[in-house]
C-alpha cells in the first residue's frame, strides 16, 4: 500500500523487441506530458480531427466513420464482432492462429452460427480456397486476421474478400499488428470493418483502438435489427461523440490523444510508403542474421511474413526460455515466446517503430548469439 510518505517509481528502461507494446515515438511521450483540456475543448476536437484524418490514411481509406474505440486492440475486436455479427447469423472465420481463435470466442458469445475454416498455424488461405469455402457456406459475416502475431504469417484479405462480396458478406479484418507499419489499404483490398490498436505499428501507449467502418457497413449497422448486447462498445452511440453533435458516451484520455497525434505526425513526416519500406528492410536483415545464428522461419515463404514481427524456430538444443532470460537480464532486451499452441516452440521477435533500422536490428542479433 502506498502510504503519506513520496514515492516515485523506476521502472527499468527496457528494449521491446516483442510483438507488442513496441517503443513508443519519442515525440509521443513528449506529448503526453502536456496540459490535459476537457474533453469537449474545442482544441481537443480539433485534435480529434486530425488524428482521424491520419488513420483514414494509414489505413489506406476515405471512410468518414474512422474514429478510436477507448480500449486495447481487443476490446476493438470485440466492438466490431458485437456490432457488427448478429445471433444466429452465420459468421465464417478464417482462423491459422491464436487471435482468429479470440475472434471465434467472441462470435460464439454473441451467440452466432461460427464456422471455421481451419489451417495449419503460419499458414495463410488462398484465393481458391477461401472462394470454395465461402460459396459453399454463404455466410453473413466473415472474419480474418491481417497479421497474426501468434505466428508471425500476414494474410491482406485480397483472397477472401472477392468472394464475400459474392455473397454479399461483410468482411471484418483484424489489422491490430498490421496498421502503420504495414499496407492495410483498407479500400482496395475490400475491407468492411478494420479495427486495431495503438501499441503496434503506431508505437503509442496502450489503450486506444482505431476502428474504420465502410459505408456500407455502416448503412448495414444503422439498419441493424436491435441493439448490439453491449453497451459500451456500441459503435453507433459511440460515433456521435466524434461527430459534430459530439454527444458525451465515454470519457476518453487526452495524454493519449495527444501521443497518437504526434506518433501519427511522425508516420506523415517520414512518409508512409517509407516506413513500410523501412521495416521491410530490417525484417529482410533480422532474418538473415537468425538464419545465420541456426533459427529457421516458422512461416516458409518470405511474401507471407509480417515484417515487423518475425517468429523463428531455435537450434535444436537451444532453450528458448533461457535465451529470453539471457536478454532481459544482461541486455534488457524483451522479446516474447510463443503462445497456444506455439508455446516453448519459437521466438517472436518484433522490430517495429523506432526499432525497425539496420543498427537496432544488428544490436538484437548480436545480444541474441551471445545469449544462447
């Protein structure tokens, strides 16, 4: 308990090479110490503003109904399959790893018909194959994840969305990992609803989920037949605070408005293309440095890898539990294990942000050889 004496904490200064909270933009941390302004200051709108303005364009969309869901990139998924998969309706999820699995729980709360189409985790789905099965099961809603961090395999929707649209579906898109440090070109590839967070690719704290709606889904939601089950995380009460009625529905943070507006204005500054290109290099250099060192790729073919997050198999013999202890203790350097069914098997190594250049990538690789 804290008692009437000062205390300060001190945490460590770590390096978070994981699949997430990756280290946070500089000028974000900066920005989150400024003075906090009611949230119905016009200033404060005006900010909102141009935070949404930023994730249409990370996001690769014209969407009006773009704003930020107040929770973690969970609470995101849920608010998009509350919203947005009704009970007994048929949803198809495409589902190669553990977050398609939390996708699946959610759906099934929702108390809707979820049909899986089920393939090996690291795997992604074909055009044929994601055709095949969604004529077959014509569903209302489909469900896919963007970049499964659980395997480190990227899957950009283009072989699943042509089909839906077939059937008339509505595809919502996992794109927690993805958003800022990859293409998510929401409009082109056919996405309906895409959701992710803050602590990824936009290298901001934890604890807002920018959703994008397409008016086509958001037509399909002002028709919904009856209110979504939970309250908090209804999309339509939630948009009116972002719309010019600006009707109060949560309480949100400025300090992290204020970090993802600069964390945003880095991204326009640097430009978006270059930070893709920018991790794309430093995936293309951390993988041939493991390959190097003995680790093989969990995910096989290079064009189906996230390039900010990378999951790799260790030497025979080599502990990876051991291997993580070794870097946090002698280098402060975190990176995570994997989880499900992947757990003890591999390492999930993430280099995103302001980590994601030739010199943090040669440092990692180089405490990772002296640490097994």
């Amino acid at each position: 308990m804290l008692t009437a004496a000062p205390k300060r904490i001190a945490p460590p200064t770590r390096l978070l090479y994981g699949p997430g909270p990756s280290m946070v933009e500089p000028r974000a941390y900066q920005a989150m110490s400024q003075p906090i302004v009611g949230i119905f200051d016009p200033y404060f709108f005006d900010l909102v503003e141009e935070i949404r303005a930023g994730l249409r364009q990370a996001f690769g969309t014209a969407n009006q109904m773009t704003f930020t869901v107040p929770a973690s990139g969970s609470g995101a998924t849920e608010a998009a399959v509350a919203n947005f998969v009704l009970p007994e309706s048929k949803f198809v999820v495409f589902a190669a790893g553990h977050f398609a699995d939390r996708m699946t729980i959610m759906a099934q709360r929702q108390r809707a018909n979820v049909v899986r189409f089920e393939k090996p985790w690291g795997q992604v789905f074909s055009s044929e194959e994601a055709e095949e099965f969604l004529m077959r099961e014509r569903p209302n809603a489909v469900g896919f994840v963007q970049a499964e961090t659980s395997t480190g395999a990227f899957q950009s929707g283009r072989a699943i969305t042509a089909a839906a649209r077939q059937t008339g579906a509505l595809v919502i898109a996992d794109c927690v990992a993805s958003l800022g440090a990859m293409p998510v070109e929401m409009d082109a590839v056919g996405i309906d609803v895409a959701f992710s967070c803050s602590q990824k690719g936009l290298s901001c704290p934890a604890g807002l989920s920018p959703i994008s709606i397409s008016p086509r889904a958001w037509e399909w939601l002002e028709r919904r037949p009856g209110d979504p089950f939970t309250w908090y995380l209804d999309l339509r009460l939630m948009a009116r605070y972002f719309e010019p009625t600006h009707a109060y529905q949560h309480t949100p943070s400025p300090p992290l408005y204020y970090a993802m507006h600069q964390a945003l204005a880095a991204i326009e500054e640097e430009g978006l293309r270059n930070r893709w290109n920018r991790h794309q290099k430093a995936n293309e250099r951390l993988v041939e440095g493991l390959s190097r060192l003995g680790f093989e790729l969990l995910v096989r073919n290079p064009a189906d890898r996230i390039w900010h997050l990378t999951t790799a198999v260790p030497p025979k013999g080599v502990d990876e539990t051991q291997v993580r202890r070794n870097l946090v203790q002698k280098y402060n350097i975190e990176v995570a294990g994997g989880i499900g069914q992947l757990a003890g098997k591999i390492l999930r190594i993430g280099t995103m942000g302001p980590l994601a250049t030739e010199e943090n990538v040669d440092f990692l690789l180089e405490a990772l050889a002296a640490s097994m």
